[in-house]
C-alpha cells in the first residue's frame, strides 16, 4: 500500500467504510476470495446504511448468530437450518443445477442424509420398524429422451410419523427406512418403505424463534428424500412431497416446488402392489426421475 493510501485508510468515516474495507479485503486475498467477500461486506454495509441499524440491533443479530453457533454439532447444524429459513440454501443449489427442461428438480440434500446407508435388493421392506404407514415406493430414472438409465444408485430416507427421521433416534441403532438401491435394467425401482410425514425444526431453537418473529409455523411438509447418481449423468439430490399436506404452500424451508409435488395414493387392507396382502391400510407412490447427462449445466 502506497503512503497516500495508507493515510486514507486513517479516515474510516461513514461514507468511506465501505470502500476502505472492501480495499483491504481485496489486498491479498486470491481474486475469487476476494470477490466473493467484498460483495457481501458490501451489501451488509449497504443493508446497515438503508435500514439504520441501531446498536442493539446489531447487539441483537449477534446474539441469535451466537445461539446458532451454540446449537451447532455433529447431530445438529443451525446455520444450515438459518440458511434454509431465510432462502440461501434453495438459491445456492438453484444456481448451481442448472438444467435441460424436462430434467427432474434439484433441492437441499437437508439436514438428515447419511453417507453410504445400506445396500438393500430392490422390492425389499426398508422400514425395519420405522413408525407409519407402510408405502409402497416405485418409478423410474430415465434420460432425456425417455431411455432407461439401469444401475442408477438411489439412496432415499423419509421422516416417520413422529417427524422423525433415524439419524435422531438415540435408542436404535439400525437405520430406519433409510437405504440405498441399484436399478434395475429397465431403469425401474420399487421397494417398501414409509409413508412420510411432516415434521418441525427444532422447538426452542434459534431457528424456530425466528420463524416465530417472522408469524410464521417452523413445520415442513411431507417429503422423501431421493439422492440418485448413474454414471454420466448429474447427481440428483431432490424431495418427493404428499399432494396432501396443508404445509406445502408454507414450508418453513423453503424449498417446495411443484414437478416434486406427488399423489400418494392411499388403499384399505388387502392386496398390495407386491403380492402381499397388507392386514392394515397403506399407500402406493409412483415417482419417475429424469437426469441430465454431466456437464449440461445451463
Ligand atoms: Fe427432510
């Protein structure tokens, strides 16, 4: 830094910060770091200024930043929690999945994935005790143009009927309705597993006392998670919603749209989709997936 900019750098004054800062962030910082940090100083120097943020204003933002941190460990991830309230996850994921028309909907992977669940044969009963309805969960992954796409790997998991997945269970240790499947040939899958339910955020959390701030419900509507790789084509990481849940126009993640908005189809006790006949009510979901080759980000 030259003397005359040095001595600049003395005059840190309301209508100067912005650009002193955004100066120093950029000194020596790589040119995408530097990018992608003076745009967000700026803009919050910019919100500061519009808005007139008072001292305890700030005092107070600080305060819920340090309640997110504190909810934060290997079980639990509060800013991941924030970033979906406030729209950034579904944005960041939005821009970064481009894809052709015709191509199934990316979302949030959310809070609940584990890596590698499971390796389950298809048409196998993966609830292994989860609490809800049985499902019956079927479809297809397929290109573009309607070819099949066999060998895909398909890992899904829903929340039970408590809001619950099984990542929170302390008191089992096998997963629950969580697996991971091979298509089939003809791109077809099926297994059986649950109908899922929704579920709240955290009661009492940071989160929630946002939500509350905001008048709004800290519920997410029913959903199963999917998260499909095949060789060749984009990982697709996606929700599958009930068409019937009261939720879906207000979930408090933000994350809804409507190709993943499915009928789940629900039959008294009898004969079910696999041949077996079911002594309690059930339901039936049929979902296809079409994902786009690699690389066709648009
Ligand atoms: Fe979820």
């Amino acid at each position: 830094m030259d003397q005359c900019a040095a001595i600049e750098c003395l005059d840190v004054v309301e209508f100067t910060v912005i650009d002193i800062v955004n100066q120093r962030i950029s000194a020596k910082a790589s040119e995408r770091l530097a990018e992608v940090m003076t745009s967000p100083a700026c803009n919050l120097l910019n919100f500061a200024r519009e808005v007139k943020l008072t001292k305890s204003e700030v005092t107070c933002g600080i305060q819920s930043l340090k309640q997110v941190g504190w909810r934060c460990d290997d079980r639990c991830q509060e800013f991941i929690l924030r970033s979906d309230i406030l729209g950034l996850s579904t944005l960041v994921t939005a821009q970064n999945t481009r894809k052709p028309d015709g191509c199934s909907e990316s979302t949030v992977l959310g809070l609940f994935h584990v890596e590698s669940p499971a390796l389950y044969a298809l048409g196998d009963d993966i609830a292994n005790g989860a609490l809800a309805e049985p499902c019956h969960i079927s479809g297809a992954v397929r290109r573009l143009d309607g070819e099949p796409i066999s060998g895909a790997r398909i890992d899904v998991w829903p929340a039970d009927e408590e809001g619950l997945y099984d990542v929170p269970h302390d008191s089992k240790s096998d997963a629950l309705a969580r697996a991971t499947f091979i298509a089939g040939p003809n791109e077809d899958y099926c297994f059986r597993s649950i109908v899922a339910s929704p579920y709240s955020i955290p009661h009492q959390g940071p989160g929630d006392r946002l939500l509350g701030a905001f008048g709004r419900h800290s519920w997410r509507p029913a959903h199963i998670h999917f998260l499909i790789e095949a060789v060749g084509y984009e990982p697709l990481i996606t929700h599958v919603f009930r068409d019937d849940d009261s939720y879906l126009p207000s979930d408090a993640a933000s994350v809804v749209c409507r190709p993943l908005i499915a009928n789940w189809v629900r039959y008294p006790a009898g004969p079910t989709p696999d041949g077996s006949v079911s002594a309690t009510s059930f339901c039936t979901l049929n979902f296809d997936f079409v994902l786009a080759p690699a690389a066709a980000q648009v």
